[in-house]
C-alpha cells in the first residue's frame, strides 16, 4: 500500500469532518444546529454533540496511526481499525441522535412535529457539502447543476421548531439515474418538457460558472436580444460571460464569450433558451490556457452579425445567423469550443503517486458544440460533451505483502476505461463507456477436486441502488463429468431511504449471488459433449444449451430460452426451445440424396423479427437456427441471434420444423431448410434454410458455394418477401459475395421488386420493404496489393428494368499508387423500345495524394437508332490538365409507334363480368347466417337486404388522361369515367371505389420520374352505391327455418341416451349466475365478432397510416392553387389536373408545379 496515497486519503476525510471538531462551545453547537434547520432550547444539545466529536477525534487518531504505519501489518492493522473508527462516528451520529430525541420529549410536539428524524442525513449531507464547497468548488458547480447536489432556502417555521436556514442536501437517490435514466434529470430539474424554468436555468448556470471562476453575470435582456427573439416579457434575465481574452486591448486583443437568454413560448413551439457567441479580433484560435490546458475555438460560418442557437424541447435546433440584421434561418454551419489537456501532459493523478497504487485520468477535455448539415439526415443539434479518455485503477502487486504480490502478479492490477458524457438537445443525456466496473483476480487455488479459476468483483447500478458484487468461477472435476459454476458468490446493495439506514442515510444489506452460469461436459467413449445454462435474474432471462455425440452417429442439440417478464414490463412467460439431430451416416432417401437430419421449433408468447432475420441472412447468423455445431463454446453468439430474430410478445405463438438433406458421399451438396408458421397477429409462414456446394470435397474444395435464404409470407399484410445471401464462397482463389431481394404485396398498396445485387444508383426503393443495404454481386479476383473486383447487378421494377456492373484495380508500390475502373449502369424502357446507359471508365497514377497522371471517360449513351453519346473526357499530366466535352449522334431515326388499340370496349367488358360486382356489407356489421359456395354457373349476385353493392374494374383508372395502354396507345379514348348510375329506372348516389393502378402503364412518365415514382398507386377504378336503402331486388325468397335438437351419447346402441352433463338453463341459475356470465365471456359466442365486448371495443388499434396526398402550388410561394375545385389528390390524378389548367390557362406553365400535402407552405 502506497504511502502517499494513505497520506491524501488522510488528508481528504479529516477535512469532511474538520467542522465537528470545531464545536467546541454551545453557542457554536447551537449555530451549527441552527444551520441544519433545528431551534434547540438552550443546554440541550451540547452534551451529545460532544460525544461524537470526540468520536472524530478517535478517527482522527486512527487516520494518523494509518499514515505513520511503516510495515505491511501495521498498516493492514490500521486499515481495519480506521473502517471501525468510520462505522463508530456513523453509529454515534444515529444513537445521539435517538437520545436527542428522547431528551427533547419533554419539549410538547419537539419530536412530533420537528423534523428531528432527518438529523442524521442531514449531517452528513451538510458536512459532505462543505467539504466539497470549500475544497472542490469545481465538483460542488457540477453537481448542483445537474441536481445531485442542491440548496434550498427554508423559510422559519415556529410550529416545527425550525428557523430561517439553507438546506444542504445531497440527492443519493438519483446518483444511479445519472446512468440508466439520464434524459429524466432535465425535465426533473427545470421542468424543461413541460413548463422551463428558464431563471433557475440561468441561475445554476451561472453558479457553475463562477464555480470555474469563470468571469460574467446576469443582467437584464438586451433590447436588441429580446427583438431577435421574439420575446415579449420585459423583465426576463440573461447570463453573460466572456470565456476567454487573449493579450491586450487593442493591439492585439482577441476575446470569446457566450451569452445564455430566456427564449419563450411561441405558437406550438415551447419555451427554451438561446446561445449566442460572440467573437472578436479572431475567427478561430487555439491558445495555451496554462501549462497543461489549452482552448480550441473553431466555426464554419462568421459571427460577427450575430449567430444563435434556439433550443426547445421536442422540436429540431434552430441555428440562426444575422441575428441582429434580417433573422435567417442557417444553412450548413458547424462551431465547437473545448477546452482540454495539452499534448504530453501525461495523467493527472487523483488519488496516490505516479508509478505506484493510484486513481488517475487522462485526455481530459470539455467541448460545446453546435453543428447543421442539410446534406445529411441527422437534425440539427447542440450541446456539450466532457469526456476522458482513460480512467485508470492501478493497484501495484509491489505495493503490497507476499500474499497480496502472488494474487496480483507482477503487473497487479490494471483497470482502465474511456467515459464520454454529455447532453445534446438531439440525443438527450448519454453516456458512452462503462457504466459498472469489474476486476477479475485469478486465483487458481485448489482444494482436492475443486478448483477456485478467479475470483470477481463488480460495481454496478439498479433501480436507483449502488451493488458490490464478490463471487468466484470455481471448477469441480468428477470421473468423466467435468462442472463449470460462474461468479457464484455475495452480493451486497447500497441503497438511501428516505428515513435512513444502517448506515446513517444509507442501507447495506447482504444476500446470496446465485452463479450467472453453470457448464457441464462429458467425455466417455460412447457419449461426449456438454451443455451450459446461463442465468440473468436482473433481466429476468435464463437459457441454455446442450449437445451431445452418441457412438459418433447421432449429434443431438438443444437451444432454450426463457423470458418472465414480457417487453411492456408485465409478468409472464415466454419460450423459445429448437432441438435437432443429425445422422452420420444419414437415411437413403434415393438418387444420392440423404436425410441427415431433422429438427423443431416451438414458441410461446414469441414472434419473428422480420428486420432481424433479413440482417440474419446476409451475416450469417441463420447458422445459430439450423443445426448449429460448437453449441457451448458459441452459447454467447447463438443466444444472442435467436433472441434479436424470436423477440418475447404476448399472445403470438410459433411452431416450425427443420431438415437437412445432403447429396453424395461424402457430401458434395447440402441445405439446411426450416419451415416456420406463426400465429395469431400476425399469421406468417416463413421459410429458412442454408444451401451449400463443394466440389470436389469438403475438405479440398475448388469450388465452394454458401448460400443463406429466408422467405416470410405474412397473410395478414398481404405481402410476400424472399431474401439470400452469398457469404463464405469461392471459385478458386477468386471470393464470392452479394445479396438478393425479392418484394410482392398484393393488398391494398400493390407493389412487385426484384433484385440481385442491389439498384441503379439513381433508384430509391421504398421504405416498406426493409431492404437495407444490399451488396452488390462482387467477384474478388485479387485481395490486398494488387487489389481487383468486379461488381455487377439486376433489378427489375414494375416500372423498369436496371442492370450494370463496375470493375475496380488497385495497385501500390512505395508511395505510387495505380487505379483504374471501368463501369456503367442501364435503365430500360420497353415501350417505345429505349434505353440509357450511363458508361465511366479511368486510369490515374498518384504519389500520394498528387495525381502525375490520369485519364478519363463519362458518357451517356442512348439508344437504339437514332444513337447519342454525350459526356465529358479528361487528360492530366502533373499540373496540365485538358478536359474536352462532346455529344454525338448518329443513326437514322426510326420511328417506332406504338400500336393503337380499342381501349372502351374492354372497359365495357370488365364492368359487365360478375366477379368485378361484389355485394358489401356496411362497416361492422355481420352475416348473420353462413351461405353456401354458389355454383360456377350461377348468373346473379347474392345482396345481403341491409348490404351495398361495389362495382370495380383494374383495366384503367377512370377519370384521368390516359396516353399509354400498357405497351400501346389508345384509339378511341382519352378518359374514362362512371358519371352516374340507376337501377331499374331509379338513380343512386354513388362513391368513388379505388384500387391499385402502375403508373408507368397508363401516362408518359421520364426516366428520373420511373426511378422515384411508387410501384403502385390507389387510383379511381369504380364505384360503390352510397344509399342502401335505395337498393331494390326483384326475387327474393323467404323460408321458414326450423330447428330440430337430438341429444347423443357415444354408444349407439343404447335406447336411452346417457347424459353427460345437467345443462344449466338461465331461469334457474341463481348463485351461480355470475360465475356463467363470467365463463360464457371466454366461450366460442363471447369471443366472436358478434359479441358486445368486441363490437365497442376501441382499445388496441393499430394505426393505419393514409398515403401520401398531392396539391398544386405555385413555384414562387409553394402556396395552394386556389384558381380550381381540385384540392388534393394522388400524384396521378394531381398532374392530371394540371394538365388541364395548363390547356386552359397557357400563361400558368411554369408558374405551377405537383408537390406534396405535408409541403405546402402555411
């Protein structure tokens, strides 16, 4: 043990209690109680107060026999009696106070209504306060800004016997939230999401500050200010402070500072506050502060005319430049100040000495910052960051005595980690680092069978406690069976009641620390293998696995987790079990192909991840589904798979099963497949499996072809996905790798996508289909120096069809470097017949980062006949360059018309088929009786008496210009559309009916608009009869329906039948009549759509998002049209009506333009 160290230690906690040993008189006892907020009587305090003092003093004597310890047992000696000592003054504070109490009974309501109980708290809290105001201002700023620390002035309360004082309290119960529930401090503080206090806001500002003795003071807001941001109040505050000045005025003086203003509430947006720095005589610097400090101002945009940053909570970061001239909203702006170590400064030693025992931090720095990028998608933010890039725990093993040297080893212990924490208005309070701190001892102590591996300790952080973790990895050999038990051992938690603990404020209690795993393994001759169960009682989490070879023939595994408590936080259960076998050799099945395994699947209350499985695909981790092998020593990856892609969910339920087939021997072909079905919501069929060839064998593989693959059905959703993946493949020396995606929804958002390799870099598939990133179709001819891949890929939209491929080399030598690339992507439009070609193709030789010579090509080349090529061509030599551009046509023009066709009378045709007239029933209402299926050859339609009738068609959408018919043209007609309709001789109101249409089938759409444009848009396709009781039929047939009820027993024999059971009948239930009521509810009738509970039930909805609505607006202003009854509609039906503007209004082309709803400007 270091002797500096015990010297600082000595030091720091005699000066926490240097206040009690200065309560040497009762008028200094009776101010010191007065402090705590407690108006004693005269003489009543004075003698238990000196009972702890002279408790201090003992401490006090313990600490200096600790630092004049010379010996390893003294000093062990004087350890353990300081720990005495400590647990002496806590405990004396807590009896004296308890004896306090009793003597000031005879005080009428002292005890009852004083807050005497508090006392010790509020002892320790103050003297813990003092200590750090007056040692560690910096520490006690930070605090009581963040809320861990806090001040209140209590007002003089004769009745609870308490004067006028300040209450210095320490909030022990947040301390962990500061780590698991950081975003909750704001809005617990300033009531920053629901009304900000923005003068408390700047008040502890301020007080942090000065804390740092940094210069400034709060004065009221500038005129100027309070305009720029639109402030109305006149009294409100702000706080200024110039951060830094550098030499002297006005030579050469150069000074930064900020001021923090009060914004208030406006319209929808919330109160908050602003930033604004101000800078002059520099636009960035970078100055030694001291020798081991320095400053770093940097910023991307000028200031001078004013620049803030508005923070409010739940809305984007407003950074506005020209505050004080015209307000403009910023564009791309990024500015931080930080304040950090100097290079070379080493660590700064907190507690201990260098090169020995010590607590020590390293890179420290501090950084405000505030950035936009509208190139990007991140919002923009602003906040503070204080980060260290090393804490280091350094115990030396010389340090301490013989035992102590041999458990530590030559290099003792070493525990260093980085922490970040900060607050931005974007990401809330963060912490990035570790948020426990654990130390593992190697023990390797044996006694007989038993072996002790190590022993760990461990700090961590629950539900507002601090934890102390002991517990030891012990190993038992017995025969063949070998057992593992994990950190089984003690725990020990902290925790700070409101009324005090054990520990004056504080609560230690024990309990036993069950082991966080438990292994087993196997080896005899006919059985071998192990298996492992892990234990995560903190999350309610426990699994495990198994795997076992019988005679070398069957590997039988077993996966299994188990959840009790569900994802909203309920109790329950959920499981999740996968169990296989595999056979060596396996079953015949004919023609070479074997049966090489089989295996299920079982899940309760679980679903499938659908996002999780696709990533699982192209990472490989479907391997952890299907027969996984290395179970025990892969356990922490497969449990993590399966969990991220089998997530717990109440009510939902899985069942699948697997196989796995291989051909030849040995086998050249194998694939692993499973068949999963998922019920209730939703109800999914998905199919997973692994295919893989290797030829000419396994072990010396030329040819080796991996290939993961996953298809989900989900029938609810209507929708249909298939992806796979190469991974771990080869031809040769020559790698393989690339994705494939498959897309089909056939509900109300129709939509088909197919793709190997991924899109034209032009096209941006939709959201909805969760694609990712996919990679391209890569063949690595060479890796490392020289480097040489090709890339290629297909897609196929309902609008286009894209390919193109790149290849890429790479070469180095010494500093030169050779690149060169050749490429193209292709789009094609069927009809007419076209396609564009985007070609590139290079060559560059470069020392460095200096290009010495390159030469390039990009063009675009369109086609067929007339031909066109167009693009750029360069040519560099050191510091010539030529770039020459070029268009080139040639080819004679073919004409190529599309061929006219009829397109009304098909329109006719499809309304006059039944199948496209449907009978409909209102919404939420029910057939009451069930219908048998109606023969093919039926003519009529069956209509429900209370029903609506539906009438639609998908050859064209009505009410809209149509230009192309598929790959034709039409010949007869420009729009169709169902004005009105009668039945018998009677009109009827009628709606519009809507289904999806491809837009590129029915109008003239560019290229980039085929790209971006959806698959499948909801466009006008029929309509539906809106009064239903104007609907009048000319048959109907009435029967009369009887009912005949037979009651039978199993034996069919008998003459009289057995009765199984008394039916209850409602008039004589009397007692037990709730009880029916209550079990009819979760009977077949109860939970039919028909039963009340259902029919009002609103609860559980899911959200329906509607599609995205379309206006016309003008370029200018992206204000609505107003000129027309058109508001809003589909983007077809939108440039429909624009085009009819246009032909009305020819002076408006130009001046308006399609545009989203949600861009419209108010």
């Amino acid at each position: 043990m270091n002797e500096n160290a015990l010297q600082q230690v000595s030091e720091e906690i005699a000066s926490i209690f240097l206040p009690l040993r200065q309560l040497d008189s009762e008028g200094r006892v009776n101010a010191f109680f007065i402090a705590l907020g407690y108006q004693l009587p005269v003489g009543r305090s004075f003698g238990n107060i000196t009972k702890i003092i002279q408790k201090t003093e003992d401490l006090v004597t313990a600490i200096e026999q600790l630092a004049g310890a010379s010996t390893d047992d003294e000093k062990w000696g004087a350890v353990l009696n300081l720990l005495k000592k400590i647990v002496a003054v806590v405990s004396e504070i807590s009896t004296r106070t308890d004896e306090l109490k009793t003597e000031l009974n005879v005080i009428p309501n002292f005890v009852t209504n004083s807050e005497i109980d508090k006392l010790p708290k509020r002892l320790l809290d103050y003297l813990l306060s003092y200590y750090l105001w007056q040692y560690h201002k910096g520490i006690y700023g930070v605090t009581f800004f963040i809320g861990l620390l806090d001040e209140i002035d209590k007002p003089e309360d004769v009745d609870k016997f308490q004067p006028a004082f300040k209450l210095r309290a320490i909030h022990w119960e947040r301390l962990p939230e500061y780590f698991t529930e950081p975003d909750e401090i704001p809005e617990l503080l300033y009531q920053w999401n629901s009304d900000f206090d923005s003068e408390l806001f700047i008040n502890r500002l301020y007080f942090l500050f000065r804390s740092f003795q940094l210069p400034g003071g709060i004065y009221p807001q500038s005129e100027k200010v309070r305009t720029a941001l639109n402030n109305i109040s006149i009294d409100l505050h702000e706080l200024r402070t110039p951060i830094f000045e550098n030499a002297r005025w006005p030579d050469t003086h150069s000074q930064f500072g900020i001021n923090v203003s009060p914004v208030e509430e406006r319209g929808s947006n919330k109160a908050g506050f602003a930033i604004i720095p101000y800078v002059f005589g520099a636009t960035s610097f970078d100055f030694d502060i001291s020798e081991k400090l320095k400053i770093i101002f940097e910023s991307t945009a000028s200031i001078d005319a004013g620049f803030g940053i508005i923070v409010r909570p739940d809305s984007d970061v407003e950074l506005i430049t020209n505050l004080f001239d015209a307000p403009l909203d910023s564009v791309d702006f990024s500015a931080s100040l930080k304040v950090a170590q100097r290079e070379n400064t080493g660590e700064i030693v907190i507690v201990g000495s260098p090169n020995a025992t010590r607590f020590a931090i390293e890179g420290l720095s501090t950084k405000i910052f505030a950035l936009k990028n509208q190139s990007s998608s991140n919002k923009p933010d602003v906040g503070f960051e204080i980060e260290l890039e090393a804490i280091r725990l350094i115990i030396s093993g010389g340090d301490g005595d013989g035992f102590l040297a041999k458990l530590l080893g030559d290099n003792g212990i070493n525990v260093e980690a980085g922490l970040t924490f900060g607050f931005s208005h974007a990401s809330g309070f963060y912490i990035r680092g570790s948020g426990g701190l654990g130390i593992k001892l190697a023990t390797h102590i044996s006694i007989g069978p038993i072996t002790i591996q190590e022993a760990i300790i461990g700090l961590k952080f629950k539900d507002s406690n601090l934890g102390l973790d002991a517990g030891a990895t012990i190993k038992a050999e017995l025969g063949p069976f070998t057992a593992i038990v994990e950190n089984m051992g003690l725990t020990s938690t902290l925790s700070f009641p409101d009324k005090g603990g054990n520990l004056g404020p504080a609560d230690l209690a024990f309990s036993f620390k069950p082991p966080t795993g438990i292994g087993l393994s196997l080896d005899t001759p006919a059985v071998r293998g192990g298996g492992y169960l892990f234990f995560d009682p903190d999350n309610e989490r426990y699994g495990g696995a198994l795997e076992l070879s019988i005679n070398n023939m069957f590997m039988v595994t077993a996966v299994g987790l188990i959840t009790t408590r569900l994802p909203d936080g309920s109790k329950g259960f959920s499981l999740l079990l996968i169990i296989s076998v595999q056979f060596t050799p396996g079953i015949a099945l004919g023609m070479g192909f074997f049966l090489s395994g089989l295996g299920g699947l079982i899940g309760i209350n679980r679903t499938l991840n659908e996002q999780a499985l696709i990533e699982g695909v192209r990472s490989g981790s479907l391997d952890s589904i299907l027969f996984p092998e290395n179970i025990v020593a892969n356990i922490t990856r497969i449990i993590s798979d399966i969990r991220l892609i089998f997530p717990p969910k109440r009510d939902q339920f899985m069942i699948g099963l697997m196989a796995k087939i291989t051909w030849g021997v040995p086998a050249l072909v194998s694939i692993e497949f499973g068949i999963i079905i998922e019920f209730k919501s939703p109800t999914r069929l998905a199919i997973l499996g692994i295919l893989q060839v290797a030829l000419p064998t396994e072990e010396e593989a030329l040819i080796i072809i991996k290939v993961s693959f996953a298809g989900i059905i989900n029938f609810d959703e209507q929708y249909l996905s298939f992806d796979a993946s190469l991974f771990g493949s080869r031809i040769l020396t020559f790698t393989l790798e690339g994705d494939m995606a498959l897309r089909l929804n056939w509900g109300d958002e129709k939509a088909f996508l197919m793709t190997v390799g991924g899109f034209h870099p032009a096209f941006e598939p939709p959201m909805r289909f969760n694609l990712g990133n996919l990679k391209r179709l890569t063949l690595n001819i060479l890796t490392g120096n020289p480097r040489l891949s090709l890339t290629t890929y297909f897609a196929l939209t309902s609008n286009t069809v894209q390919f193109g491929a790149l290849i890429d080399f790479y070469f180095k030598v010494s500093k030169f470097k050779a690149i060169a690339f050749f490429g193209f992507d292709v789009l094609f439009i069927f009809s007419p017949f076209r396609f564009i070609a985007e070609i590139r193709a290079g060559v560059a030789i470069k020392l460095g980062s200096t290009t010495l010579l390159s030469i390039s090509l990009q063009f675009t080349l369109a086609g067929p006949t007339p031909w066109n090529a167009a693009g750029t061509g360069s040519f560099k030599i050191l510091f010539f360059k030529v770039k020459v551009r070029f268009s080139k046509t040639w080819g004679d023009r073919k004409d190529i018309l599309p061929t006219k066709v009829p397109v009304l009378p098909e329109i006719v045709a499809a309304l006059e088929q039944n199948r496209n007239w449907t009978a409909e029933l209102p919404h939420r209402s029910f057939m009451l009786v069930t219908l048998r299926e109606l023969d093919s050859e039926t003519d009529g339609i069956v209509l429900q008496s209370y029903g609506s009738l539906t009438i639609s068609q998908t050859i064209l959408p009505l009410d809209m210009e149509i230009n192309k018919f598929g790959n034709n043209v039409p010949s007869d007609i420009e729009r169709a559309r169902i004005s009105r309709m009668k039945i018998e001789c009677d009109e009827v109101e009628i709606d519009d009916v809507r289904d999806s249409f491809a837009p590129s089938a029915f109008t003239e759409m560019k290229d980039e608009d085929k790209l971006k444009s959806s698959s499948y848009v909801k466009e006008r396709s029929g309509v539906r009869v809106r009064e239903t009781d104007r609907i009048y039929v000319n048959h109907a047939i009435g029967r009369k329906v009887e009912y005949e009820v037979r009651t039978s027993d199993f034996d069919r024999k008998s003459d009289v039948p057995y009765e199984l059971f008394t039916p209850l009948r409602l008039n004589r239930i009397t007692e037990d009549g709730e009880r029916f009521r209550l079990a009819a509810l979760g009977g077949a009738v109860g939970r039919s759509d028909l039963a009340r509970e259902l029919r009002v039930k609103t609860t559980r909805r899911k959200v329906q998002l509607t599609s995205d609505l379309f206006s016309i607006a003008g370029m200018d202003n992206l204000k609505i049209f107003s000129d027309t009854t058109f508001t809003a509609g589909t983007e077809a039906e939108a440039h429909d009506q624009l085009k009819r503007i246009i032909k009305e209004k020819p002076d408006l082309e130009g001046k308006l333009q399609v545009t989203a709803e949600y861009q419209l400007a108010v």
